[in-house]
C-alpha cells in the first residue's frame, strides 16, 4: 500500500457514505469534496481539521463496518477528511486485529483460542471448522473464520463471534458454547443465530440478597430506566450533589476503594489528584477494554446494568471537574455496545446527561467509543493514545494521567467494576463500605472463574473469603491440578494452597496476584506445558512492539517454550536459566505492565508446580 496520498486509487461509493455519515459531507476539495475554482485560492482545514483526528478511530469503524474490510482508496478518504498523513493512519489501521486493509468476505468468524476455550475444547472446534470451511484465512461462501484471542464469553466456553459487515451496520452472532455445526451457522446466517443467554445466566449468584455490585442482574430490566431507578438507581448521583466534589472524594477516599484493575491504586488518591489540577479541561476515561484472558465480569455488569456505569460515571465526572467522558469498550463486546448506547441516549433525554444533569448546573455527557481487538489499549495510556487516533502505544511514565492524560490534559481513568463501587460507596457511607472485606482490602469483589468447574461465571464475595471457598460455590473437579489466578498476566496456585485469602496483600504474600480477578480452574487432563505456550503466544501476539525488552523477550519466550514443551529435567535446564533471564529482563526494562508481567504465568508454573521437572 502507497503511504502517501494516492492519486489512483478512489474510494468507492459506499466507502464515501460510510465516511460522511459520521463526519457530515466534506467542505471543499482540501476534505474529499470535488475541487472549485475557490479552493484554488485558499487552504481550508488545518488545524481546525487536525483537531478531528480524534475520529480516526470511528473513522476506520465505519468502513469496517460497512464493507468489512479498508481499502487504500477509503483510507485515502479519512485521511483527506481528517487532515491525517496516510503513513500515520496506515499503523493506525494494521494495528487492531478487527481491522484488515488486505481484501475479505464481509463476514468473519473469530474463534477464541484462549485459556478457557482451550481448557474446554477449541482445539476440537478449530478442527470442525477447517473441515467445514478449509483453513484458517481461507474464504469460503462468503466468510471467513480465523482463530482469535479472548472473546469475554468464558463461561460459556468454547466461544466464537460472527461479525457480519453491511449497509445498515455489522450483524453480530455469538456461539458460544460452540459446536463446528453453530459456529459454522453463526458465520453463514448471523441474522438467524440463536439469541444469546441473559445476563443472569453468567451470574450464579444471581437473586443472591447479600450481593452488592451485582444485586441488580436479573432483577431489573437492563433496557429500562424507569426500572433501573425503581430499584435505587441515581440515589447515588443525588447523594453526590448533597455532598458537592470534595466531599465525594473525601466519602470515597474513607471507603478504602482500590481500583480493580489489576494495580489496586486508591482510587479516592486519583479522583483528589485529578481534581486539584489547574489546568482545564479535565477529562474522565472509563476502561472497559477488559482483554485479560479469562475476564468477563466487566462485560456482565454492561450488559446486565448499563445505567449503574452511566451513574457511576457522572458521579467520577463530578468529583474531578470533567465534563467530558469517554467509555473505551473493547470491539468483541456487541450486545455490551447496544445496550451502554441506548442507555446513553434515554438518559441524555431524561437530564441525567447533558448540559444540565438533574438540573443541578452541572454538564457531562459520554461518548462511547470502540476499541478494534487490542489487548495493550487495556494499558491506560495505551486507551489514551487509541481515543486521540494514534496507535495504541503506551506511554513513558511520569508525567502521570491525572496530570497529563487524555489530549495532554488531566485525565482519571478508571475500569467498570471500580466504577460501579461508587454507587455503593455513597448509598451506604464510607463507613459501612468500609465495614466489608478486610482493613487493606475493602468491599466486595468480582471473580470470574472458569475452566474445570460446574458452574462457572461471575462471583461477588466480599474480600477476605478463601479461594477455596469460592472453589466451593464454583464446583471444583475431582482432580484439581491448578489455578490460575489474575489471568495470563497472574500466577498459578497450587491445590494445597486453596486457603489463600482472597485480598489484595493475602494473593501477594502467597506469591500471587488478584489482577483483574480471573480464576481459571484446571484439572490433571490439561497438558500444563501446552498452556504455558498459549500464554507465551498470546503475550508475543499482543505486544505492541513499543519496546525492545517487550517485543524480543516475548518472542525469545516463547521460542524457549516450544522447545521445551515435550522435554523435562536436565534437557530443559538450559532453556529454563534462559527463560529466567529473559523474564527479569521484561520485568526490569518494559515500559508497561505488559512485558512487566509476560513472565509471571510461565515463572509461577515452573516454580510452584514444577512444570518441567
């Protein structure tokens, strides 16, 4: 592809429209339009043009959406239209694993190939699929399937997403759990698929009175906000106003609420640090680009409860002066995306967003924007980078978000469960928040278990509960051979270890992590060495490249697992001091959590439960 600006190659017709229908008809000749006699004499755009690229992003969505794939003529288009040099937009696009700017069938299926979906059998129903459609990549009638990294459905695993592109948007199916047969149907005829599972059913609890974040799933109609207010919706929000923005940080602050994203920073300390910046405008970004193989609890809660995010977020925009929200929501989550925009847009209409949210002065609204299928935009200033249109790179840090975030300015970020605690948190009272879970590590907290287990989906227990107990609700096998807790970014545990307190400080004094709360429960029939290879796969597949110590040591890792998944003892010492050295190397030198935290699975496997011995 020519990275510069074509002068043969054209956008076609529908790629245009695709185009204009989110940016408005093109200006003059400088955007796209037809050249007049006037645009000979002056230059129209700059850097009121420039100032657009923040909708690159959705830019490239809409052709996507449209045609299924970006062509170098419509990403010509965008990039006349949005003043964006061709070069940039280009590793934009060959960024995201949900974009292709090489020639496709409007329908591809994406089948996860993850930790859970391999635990229960996609190897199996990558095979069905090679039978009944030929390889991976190869189009057949129409579409196309090809393997894919976590698609959040790992309760109901193996998984596999048909996204359909068209004139009237994308048409989604999900399969999930998949046979080759519902996956192939799935990829054929999306407009027929079977609908999917309500919420509830990833929620095992669900009914549970002693639930608090997710009290609300299968009790409430998640479409309806005379509902959602019936059951004690924007109480909060008006707590919040009584209160003004200090004195919710300072009622945020007591609760002792850390975030839940995996770093367990105080989010009170944010919200205050955001806040007191001088420099304006202030912006709130929620995470909901929950990518961490073996995490779903976020997709749950906005699919089950869109307006406690809604709420949650007001209040977050409220405390730190923004006025401006943006909600990052990972691509694989089609039914989340439905419901968080209709949500949006019925209380946008009611006057719980807008210029004057309920009547209190006070302006915030929400945009929502898509993420494309990359697991570093997990990285907060990698979600940054993404909403500005650039490549979803991170960032060196300091400076830090809450002093130069999102377009340079002060930016708090947050992910959905930690917002979602806030509801609570000022329902209750600090106090009585506080009350739950243990001193360091208070409230209750969202596990996903999956794997091996009778029951797996989404469970709230208050922190402290034993990860053995939570075994207990799940239905552990017979034959336990590990768990993996935080994700592939986390640690394994070994079965004579399952009174690890389920907190904070408890996981890492067990040489553990919480992370973003995966349990993935594994029995004697998994090949542990082959899970060790996916982790090292999915690590060398997701890294951005940013990075030397990230985008080698991840290849250098899993080059020496390969090697050495068949061997044990003496003829995999070698390889192991090798991957020793290269891990500490990532730890030492990445510039994010990514390459930080490649090594963890694969060191706590061979340390804890001497996978190579």
């Amino acid at each position: 592809m020519d990275l510069t600006f074509s002068a043969t190659a054209e956008a076609t017709d529908q790629e245009r429209a695709a185009v204009d229908a989110l940016l408005g008809a093109p200006a003059s000749g400088w955007e796209g339009a037809d050249r007049t006699a006037g645009d000979l004499r002056w230059a129209r755009g700059g850097r009121a043009a420039r100032d657009r690229r923040e909708l690159l992003l959705p830019a490239l969505h809409a052709v996507n959406d449209r045609i299924g794939w970006i062509s170098e003529g419509a990403l010509d288009y965008v990039c006349r239209r949005l003043t964006v040099p061709p070069a940039e937009a280009y590793g934009v696009a060959t960024f995201y694993s949900l974009f292709s700017v090489t020639p496709r069938p409007a329908t591809v299926l994406h089948v996860c190939t993850d930790l859970a979906c391999a635990a229960k059998g996609s190897a199996q129903l990558c095979a069905g699929l090679e039978r009944e459609f030929g390889p991976s990549g190869r189009p057949v009638d129409g579409a196309v399937w090809q393997s894919s990294p976590c698609l959040g459905l790992c309760e109901r695993a193996p998984a596999a997403l048909a996204l359909r592109a068209g004139d009237g948007g994308p048409v989604t199916a999900v399969a999930a759990p998949a046979t080759p047969a519902s996956a192939a149907a799935a990829a054929r005829t999306p407009h027929t698929a079977t609908a999917e599972p309500p919420p509830p059913a990833a929620v095992p609890q669900a009914g549970d009175p002693s639930l608090v974040l997710l009290r609300r799933i299968g009790v409430v109609d998640p479409g309806s906000l005379d509902d959602y207010r019936a059951h004690g919706g924007y109480t909060a929000l008006r707590r919040a106003f009584a209160l003004g923005p200090a004195g919710v940080i300072r009622e945020v602050t007591e609760s002792g609420l850390l975030g839940r994203g995996g770093a367990a920073f105080p989010t009170g300390r944010k919200w205050e640090a955001t806040a007191r910046q001088p420099d304006h405008p202030h912006y709130l970004v929620c995470n909901a680009d929950e990518s961490e193989p073996g995490t779903f609890k976020d997709r749950v809660l906005m699919e089950g409860d869109p307006y406690a995010l809604i709420e949650a977020m007001t209040i977050a925009g409220y405390a730190t002066g923004a006025h401006r929200g943006f909600l990052y929501l990972r691509g694989e989550y089609p039914r989340a995306l439905r419901r968080l925009t209709r949500a949006v847009v019925r209380a946008r209409a009611r006057g719980l967003l807008g210029p004057d949210v309920l009547g209190q002065g006070f302006a915030f609204d929400i945009e929502i924007r898509r993420g494309a299928g990359a697991y570093i935009c997990g990285e907060e200033t990698a979600i940054f980078n993404s909403i500005e249109g650039r490549r979803g790179e991170p960032r060196s840090k300091p400076p830090f978000p809450v002093e130069q975030g999102l377009f340079g300015k002060p930016t708090a970020i947050n992910n959905v469960e930690t917002l979602v605690n806030v509801l609570p948190v000022l329902e209750r009272g600090a106090a009585a928040y506080a009350a739950t879970g243990t001193a360091s590590s208070s409230g209750t907290k969202l596990f996903c278990v999956s794997g091996q287990v009778a029951r797996p989906g989404v469970y709230e227990l208050p922190f402290g509960a034993t990860l053995g107990e939570l075994l207990d609700l799940a239905g552990p096998p017979e034959r336990l051979r590990a768990v993996l807790l935080g994700g592939a970014a986390g640690g394994f545990v070994r079965p004579d270890e399952l009174a690890v307190p389920l907190t904070f400080e408890g996981t890492r004094a067990a040489g553990a992590t919480l992370g973003s709360g995966v349990v993935l429960v594994l029995d004697d029939t998994v090949e542990l060495p082959r899970v060790l290879l996916r982790i090292a796969e999915f690590f060398r597949d997701e890294s951005c490249g940013q990075c030397v110590p990230c985008r080698v040591g991840t290849v250098r890792q899993e080059e020496a697992l390969h090697r050495i998944k068949d061997r044990t003892g003496a003829a995999a010492a070698d390889d192991i001091a090798l991957l020793r050295e290269v891990g500490r190397a990532m730890r030492d030198a990445s510039i994010c959590g990514l390459g930080q935290t490649a090594w963890n699975a694969v060191e706590s496997a061979i340390d804890r439960l001497g996978a190579f011995e």
